[in-house]
C-alpha cells in the first residue's frame, strides 16, 4: 500500500475539524495526546485528561511521537482507543485541531491507525498538519470530509 504524505493546508475548524474526525472512525484505531513534563500543570488540561479517562489504552513517557522529537526532555504520550463516543468528546473539548495545544489542552492530536502507523499528525503550536492517504483513502475522504478536502494537498 503506497501512501502519500498530504500537507493539511489550512487549520480544520468547525465542521472541516468534525469531518477530519468522523473521518478517522474509518481508518484509525487510536488517538494520541501530548503533555509535556516542563509545563505545569494547568486546570484545563487535567480535566481533558479525565474526560477521556474511559478511553485510555496507555500512558508513556517519551521523548518522540509523531511529528515531534524532544532533545532534553520527555512528555507524557496518552494513547486512547478511537471510537464514536471518543470523537464526540474530541469534537466538544475543541473546536479546532490546533486547539490542541498547552496549557489549554494537551498537545498535537494523532490519530493512529491500528499497526500504530500515522494516518493524522499534527504539531499544534506550529499550526502544522499532515495526513497520509493512499489514492483510494483521499478520494474517500474528499467524499467524507468535503469541508477538509479543498485543504488537502500533495506538496
């Protein structure tokens, strides 16, 4: 299966950043979730963490999850397992994929597809997004996600 990496080149908000995670009920198995050990803890962020509790899988110190490599220091990687109930509540806490960012929420919302391979990922403090599709996955996708699809290109 060849896939392509598609820069995602305007922020998905609103009904684009709901399709993006409809979408991904589709092809993905997981979600993950960044809190870095240097930031202090902030209100917010502590009760997204518990609302997504009863879809937690595993919680990980590293210092690597896609789309960010860290040279001093490890964070907290939150892996929970995707499902409809799990988007909704993605689609409740923010309104937007860079809305995932410290200290508001925990940071750069992947969704992993079930070998753990990288379907989203995103960097949000940098704003940046990319997603990898086959052919067949970007066309179903265009036809899924039609808010997100015009955002979607091949660099």
């Amino acid at each position: 299966m060849d896939r392509k990496r598609f820069i995602i080149s305007r922020e998905p908000v609103g009904a684009a950043y709901r399709e993006l995670l409809d979408a991904a009920c589709h092809q993905c198995s997981y979600a993950l979730l960044v809190v870095r050990e240097s930031y202090p803890g902030v209100e917010r962020t502590a009760r997204a963490l518990a609302d997504l509790s009863q879809w937690l899988v595993s919680r990980e110190l590293r210092s690597d999850w896609p789309g960010t490599i860290l040279e001093d220091e490890k964070a907290a990687v939150y892996r929970y397992r995707l499902d409809v109930e799990l988007v909704e509540r993605l689609a409740t806490l923010s309104q937007g994929l860079y809305d995932w960012v410290h200290p508001e929420l925990p940071e750069d919302l992947c969704l992993l597809r079930e070998g753990l391979d990288p379907w989203l990922v995103s960097v949000s403090h940098e704003r940046e997004a990319v997603i990898f599709l086959t052919e067949d996955e970007r066309t179903a996708l265009a036809v899924r996600a039609p808010s997100l699809a015009p955002s979607v290109r091949y660099p």
